[in-house]
C-alpha cells in the first residue's frame, strides 16, 4: 500500500551518519515510506546503503547538485502526498511523525511544518539549524524560538505550543508535495543555505501557512557537511542571503532594506578581519561580489514572485532588527522579544 508521506534522506559522503541514525528513522517512521537519495558520494555510502538497508530505496544522482538542486531531483522521482526532507544526521524520536501528519491532514492551508529540533549532542538543548521554528527579522537574519544568534536556550517546554512561523527547518522539513511543485521548489542555484527559507517565503506571501508541531520531536547533530567556521559556508549564507531578499522583497521595501543590509555586511566583513579571521572576510566580500554580478539573473525570480505574492504583509516576519534587540537591548531569548 503506498503510503502517504515518504521521508527523504539526501546523503552526501555520510555513510557514517546513515549507520548511525537511519535505524532510528526505519523504527520509529511507520507512517511513512523511507528513501534515501544519494548525491553522488565518493566514500562507501552506496556500498553502506546496498549492503546494510538493503529494503530501502536509493535513488542515485549523477553529481553532487548540493542540498537543493540535490532534493529537487530527487523528489522528482517521488510520488507522495507529503514529502518530509530529512537530513542524515538526524536521529528521530518515537511517534515523532504522527502528530505532523495528523496535523497536516487537518489543516489544509499548512503547506509545510516541522518537529520540535533538539540537539543530539545535548539533548536539553535546542539545536542551531531549527529549535521550535523560524522567523526573520527585516534584513533578512534568521532567529528561531529557542536560539537566536549564538544564544541557545534549554528545551524546558516553553515552546511546546503549535505555532506558525516564517521558515521552518530544512533539516526535518515537512511539505504537501503539491506546494513544494507550485512554489518552484527550492532553489537548485543556492546550493545549500538558506534554500528552506527562501521556499517558505515564497508559500507563505502566497497566503500558506508554515508551522511548528512540538509534540514531534528530532534531534540534529549539525555541522555534519560544512562546519560553522567554513568559509564557503560563510559565503553560501551571505550570498544566498542577499538573493533571498532581492527575491522577495516587496517593491517599497527593496531599496531601503538592501541598502542597510549592505551596510551591516561590511560591519560583519570589518569584524572578522580585526580578528584575524581573514578567511571569513574574505567570504563576506566574495558574497557582496557574487550577489552583484548575478543579481540580474534573478529578476525573472523576483517578477514571479511579487505578482504571486497575496499577503502585503507575513506577519511572521518581525519589523525590527534581531541585530539590534540582541547586541543593544540584550534580548537574548525568543520570549524576550515578543
């Protein structure tokens, strides 16, 4: 019988990490059907997959197309109501999908959500790449309810509420397929980075919802593919930051937004290079660059976008700087801000 949601894993080069927790989601998924899509690895994933889950799908991919242009082939060759993208360093809970499929089968006007993301390193923890959902501040910084910046708070139920955000986490992201096709997809030119944010946008100015289901629980390790301090990783969010907003802007606030946008990198690029971290200035600058001269690349993106867009404005997106309410004003934990 088919079943109604497939979780799809895209691995690259972590054989190590589908060991490690792809029995985790085989045992504790039995609502779903579970694929695994390969991105081209050079270490012994393929051998890993066909020799130690041999009942589990594996659709291989000529290339590494990177997390986006990676999930958008592969799921072009899935057929389910709901696809749950999930990364391989994610260990998952017992009945962690049950109450997201329920909820998703009930509210119709929710085209993605997410489980309540815990660290597997420290499981009292929320974790970096997701917490209990995301929201986004005017120029474009990301914070969630449960870590804004570097400030990670303990998982001590404050955030066990369903609630609807900005972006939810590309790390265990639930999504109707039928939203995921009509809003375009994720962006295969991101490569990686900002990618889930960028869709969510799109389908929540579309009038769609996007929230967080806490009673499903995951844990993340993060960090798996590129560590924090990786300067491509600095580079890939600072870009592909820059071309989510010229993407979605509305057109009153494009030029105002972009212009102090402009000014907090080079403050951001300034403070790397006075701490001697010249290889993330260097990132920094080669995004600035980068952004520039593709950015007409984009305008057919952006066009679409707008004359799509059905809300004049998400309310998930807060009017104020997450910079400032957390440098200034010390507001350091997500309860603080609202």
């Amino acid at each position: 019988m088919k079943k109604q949601v497939a979780v799809v894993i895209l691995n690259y080069n972590g054989s190590q990490m589908l060991r490690r927790f792809l029995p985790s989601v085989l045992a504790n998924s039995p609502e779903s059907e579970i694929i695994v899509a390969d991105n081209a690895s050079t270490d012994d994933s393929v051998a890993v997959m066909r020799n130690e889950f041999p009942s589990v799908p594996l659709l291989l991919l000529d290339k590494n197309y990177g997390f986006a242009e990676g999930y958008n082939r592969a799921l072009q060759q899935v057929d389910a109501e709901y696809y749950l993208l999930l990364n391989s360093d994610v260990e998952v809970a017992e009945g962690w999908l049950a109450p997201l499929l329920e909820y998703m089968n009930v509210h119709e006007d929710v085209a993605a959500c997410q489980p309540k993301l815990l660290s597997q390193k420290e499981k009292h923890l929320f974790e970096y790449a997701g917490a209990a959902g995301g929201f986004l501040d005017r120029y474009g910084y990301p914070f969630c309810r449960g870590r804004i910046f570097d400030a990670v708070e303990s998982d001590e139920g404050q955030y066990d509420t369903i609630t609807d955000l900005f972006w939810a986490t590309g790390a265990a992201l639930m999504v109707r397929s039928a939203d995921y096709w009509s809003a375009g997809g994720l962006d295969g030119t991101f490569f990686a980075h900002m990618e889930e944010i960028d869709l969510c946008w799109r389908l929540r100015s579309r009038g769609r919802r996007v929230v967080c289901v806490p009673s499903g629980v995951a844990y993340h390790v993060g960090g798996a593919t590129l560590s924090k301090s990786n300067p491509r990783k600095t580079f890939l969010n600072f870009r592909n930051n820059l071309l989510m907003l010229y993407k979605n802007l509305p057109a009153n606030e494009l030029r105002s937004v972009m212009f102090v946008r402009a000014m907090l990198d080079y403050v951001a690029a300034t403070k790397f290079l006075l701490s001697g971290n010249i290889a993330d200035f260097k990132a920094v600058m080669q995004a600035r660059r980068e952004f520039a001269r593709i950015k007409h690349l984009y305008a057919g993106k952006r066009n679409e976008n707008i004359q799509k867009a059905t809300l004049s404005e998400i309310p998930e997106r807060a009017t104020f700087s997450i910079l400032w309410q957390y440098y200034a004003k010390g507001r350091k934990s997500f309860t603080e801000l609202f």
